[in-house]
C-alpha cells in the first residue's frame, strides 16, 4: 500500500526536479538511483526515473493530441521538466487555474501510485535508469520549450544555479565563480529551460576537467549572448571530449534548438572550454494608449513579466508623436479618452498607410465589439482586463498569419 511518506517524497521530487541540493537531500536517492555512481550520475537517475513516471501518463497514440485524456500529462510535463510556469501552461491549454490544479493532482497522485509500484515494496530501483540510456535520448526533444517571450533575470537565474549546483560541488571540492558583464542584452525565453541549459552545461564541464574553480561567464557578442564554462588554473588544453561522452550536452542542445542557440567544445590559449550561444532578439514592441494610471500600472506588470517592451501614450497627440518615432508591433487602445477618442483614433490608424497593418486591441469598459472590429481593431477586451485574457489576445494578435489561435476547452 502506497505510504505518506512515500508520497510525500515523491511530490517533493517532482516539485523541485530542477534543483540538485534539494534532490541530493532526498530519501528518493537511495531508492531511484545506484549507490556506487557519483552524485551527478545518481542525480540523473532519479531524474530519469521520475521523467518515466510522467511518462507513463501519455495515452496511447490512438488518442488525438487535443483529447482532454492528454491534460494530466501535458500539465505535469510543463510544470516539473519544462519548469514553466501554472500561467503560461493555462494560457497554452485554455485551462483555469482550478482545472490546472485539479489535473496536477491527478497526475501527481498518478506518479506517485507508478513510482511506488516499480519500488515502494521491494526498494529496488528500475532497470535502465541513467540519464545515458537510449531511451533518455529519444525522449530528450519532448524536453524543449517553443520559445517565451519572458525576459529572464539574469542575476536571479544565475544565483538559482549557484545554488542548485551547491552541493555537488562542495563535494567535488570545487568552487563556481560566475561573471556577468554589464553589457550583456536582455534574454527572452523560458527561465526553467535556460536553467536546465546551465546545469547540464556546468556536469559536462566539470565531468570533462580538473581544478579547483570552475568559471561561467555571460558576455554579449554580435547580437547574442556568449555563455562559456571553463576550468581555472589547469595548465594545457587538452583535446576536445567526444559528443558521444556527454549525453548532457545533447540535452543542452535539444534545449537550445527552439531559442537558435549552439553549443560546442573549444580549446585555446587558456585551455578548454565550453560555450553554448543565444541570439538576443527585440522583443516585441506594445504601445499602449490609455489615460487611466491604474490600468496602465496593470499593462505594465502584465506585459513587462510576459517580456514585451512597453511605451505609453496617454491621449491621441502623445500617440501620433510616439509613431512618428518608431513603429510598435501592436497597439493596445481605450476608448474614452479626452479630446480625439479611440473610436476617431482608431477610424485614422486604418486609413493612414504607415499605420493600416498595426494590429489594434480595443481595450475598454463600452462593451462594442460590432463597432470596434467594423471600424478596424483585431480583437476587443471588457475592461476590467485579467492576465490571461490579456496575454492571450497580444499573442494572438501577434501571431503570423497562418497560425491559428488555440481553442479554449
């Protein structure tokens, strides 16, 4: 009979998948992964063995994709591998937040119910397990993210690497040293993704070299960003290590795919050293035309944590001079505004040709979306304007042509 206790170490597990000190601590370890390996191995195989588990939650091929039988599934996978967070995956799915939840704890339950039947009794671990296993590789590309448009903190990020790689460290008897250079562009994407980019990047490294510190540098170079890790005071550079040694390294490069990143071994002067690449696109320009500061002060947390670069105008004027300085990618328009209102605006934004393909979003408390969309706007949204609905009509407005937005189930 499945315990508590057993139960509760596997929530833990699934929860903190990504952080090494706290998986390092769990009673998991013993039961999942072999003794005699290292830690970093035996990291791999508890990983291994919990990504099975979730695994396991797939319905059969005959299923289609968009069947709600692939919810506990997709939910569990995004929220434990892929690190994303409950907001993206509810906008992604069409899911609310008490649906989100409810299917997370099916899945969890669902877990913990096949982890506890291939070792709760007997406390021996799966056959195969290991991050090297065929199985592991095939499964690697189901890893990545598409890309976010979230900007990453980029100190928070590396503190959270630090932190995780903390352990395995100390008992390596190494030191991780980490310089981030001043000029180095903000990063859009999947904060989780990264992470995991960093971590495998940092096992690859330190399972390649000797020396007492390890050195991860961040710097900017031709509209991307250059991550490299390499081992201080080792004399020589020996050759670079065959691919084949490093499955890691071919999660980081499954992982990097979406974002057009790279990675590589290189040797030079200083010795060896790993570096992966990740462009630095613009994001995503929103100009928002609304007087009220409320609802700005909403716009801003919104879209800014989404990623997207903001400018405000508050009234007609301040807009035509705002797009005589720069064309965004969309425009986010009220309709009560002093002097020239957003039915006149928005009447002129059509018929100008330097502004007819900016799409527009009518945001505002008069309920008219016969009149906005006959007069030219793309989507309309009710004030008072939530996150996800939001969120949901700037990435469909912006969407190419071809794609059509997800349904809501």
């Amino acid at each position: 009979m499945l315990t508590p206790e057993f139960d509760e170490h596997v929530r833990d597990a699934l929860v903190h998948y990504g952080d090494s000190a706290r998986l390092c601590a769990s009673p998991l370890l013993d039961r999942l992964s072999s003794p005699h390996l290292a830690m970093e191995d035996r990291l791999g195989e508890l990983r291994a063995a919990l990504r099975r588990a979730i695994e396991s939650l797939r319905p059969p091929e005959s299923v289609p994709f968009g069947h709600t039988d692939w919810l506990p599934y997709r939910v569990l996978w995004g929220r434990c591998i892929q690190r994303r967070s409950p907001i993206l995956i509810c906008d992604e799915l069409g899911l609310s937040r008490a649906t989100f939840y409810r299917y997370q704890a099916q899945a969890i339950q669902a877990v913990c119910r096949v982890l506890w039947e291939e070792v709760g009794a007997s406390g021996q671990r799966p056959p195969d397990g290991g991050l090297q296993s065929p199985d592991q590789r095939h499964e690697a590309p189901q890893l990545a993210a598409p890309p976010g448009h979230e900007r990453i903190d980029l100190p928070e990020l590396l503190a959270g690497v630090q932190a995780d790689m903390h352990a395995l460290l100390e008992r390596q008897h190494v030191t991780l040293r980490v310089e981030l250079s001043d000029d180095v562009p903000p990063i859009y994407g999947d904060p989780a993704t990264l992470r995991q980019v960093v971590l495998n990047a940092l096992a690859g490294v330190l399972r390649a070299t000797t020396g007492p510190t390890l050195v991860l540098s961040v710097s900017a170079a031709a509209g991307e960003t250059v991550w490299e890790i390499r081992a201080a005071g080792v004399d020589g550079a020996p050759p670079p290590p065959a691919s084949d040694e490093y499955p890691e390294l071919d999660l980081c490069s499954v992982l990097l795919e979406p974002y057009g990143g790279r990675i590589a071994w290189a040797t030079d002067e200083a010795g060896l050293a790993l570096r992966f690449t990740l462009p630095a696109p613009r994001p995503p320009t929103v100009l928002v035309v609304e007087d009220d500061q409320d609802t700005i002060a909403l716009y801003e947390r919104y879209l800014r944590r989404a990623g997207y670069e903001l400018h405000v105008t508050r009234d007609g004027a301040q807009l035509w001079e705002a797009l005589g300085e720069g064309r965004p990618d969309l425009i986010l328009l009220d309709v009560l505004m002093p002097q020239e209102d957003g039915w006149m605006v928005l009447q002129r934004l059509q018929t100008l040709p330097e502004t007819a393909s900016i799409p527009v979003i009518v945001c505002s408390v008069l309920a008219q979306p016969t009149l906005a969309i006959s007069l030219g706007a793309q989507q309309v949204l009710l004030k008072p304007v939530t996150e996800t609905s939001l969120l949901q009509a700037v990435r469909q407005a912006l969407a190419p042509e071809d794609s059509a937005p997800q349904p809501h189930r």
